[in-house]
C-alpha cells in the first residue's frame, strides 16, 4: 500500500473569498468542484490540492498545522499578501537558513511566508 499526500482542506465561512485569496497568491487555478466548495489542483497534481469547506463557526484559536509558502523576497510576498487582503500578524522570525514571517488568509487562517537564503 502506498501513501501519498494529496491534499489540505481549509474551512472556511466565505469559501468564494477565501478562495479566491490562496488561488491568486498561489496562482492554482479553481478546479471543478462539489457545490458550495472550492477546489485548486487536481489530486494528481504535483502539489497537494487546496480544498474549501464551508463552515458555520468562525475560527477561535491559533492553528495547529499550516502552510509554509516560499517566497524570492520577503517583502514583496508581504505586499503582495496584503494587496489580496491577507493580514500581517506582526510575527517575524530570522534564522540563519532565512526569514519567516507569520500572515494570515482573508479569514485569519495563519500560514508563514519564508524566504531562505
């Protein structure tokens, strides 16, 4: 039996904006979907697919898992978060191996860019 990573899921209240965001920071194109989801990629696709529930509760709490998103410059990646409506949380981490800073999507759902070096 082989296990392969296929994909994330993301709840989410506003899927079509939350949605939106990842896609065009991403640049993953929206996949046929169920009704009322969202789905960028494929399962067969070399990266993991993002998929979007719709929820009823807004988020509460920091999340346990997310996702590390590679960026050539910190600081575009950062103004380029913001402009699609993302959020800086004011975290920034330097490492000797790079810099990680921790934003969030239009739902504050956290994830970190990061720049190596």
């Amino acid at each position: 039996m082989t296990n392969r990573w296929v994909g994330v899921t993301i709840d989410c209240l506003d899927v079509e904006r939350t949605a939106a965001f990842w896609s065009a920071l991403l640049d993953r194109p929206r996949m046929p979907s169920r009704p009322g989801w969202v789905y960028l990629g494929h399962p067969d696709d070399p990266q993991p697919r993002l998929t979007f529930q719709p929820v009823t509760e807004p988020k509460r709490a920091k999340v346990r898992l997310h996702l590390d998103v590679a960026v050539d410059d910190i600081d575009q990646g950062i103004a380029r978060v913001l402009a699609l409506g993302g959020l800086f949380t004011g975290e920034r981490h330097d490492y000797d191996e790079g810099v990680v800073v921790v934003m969030a999507d239009p739902e504050a759902l956290e994830f970190c860019l990061v720049q190596y070096y």
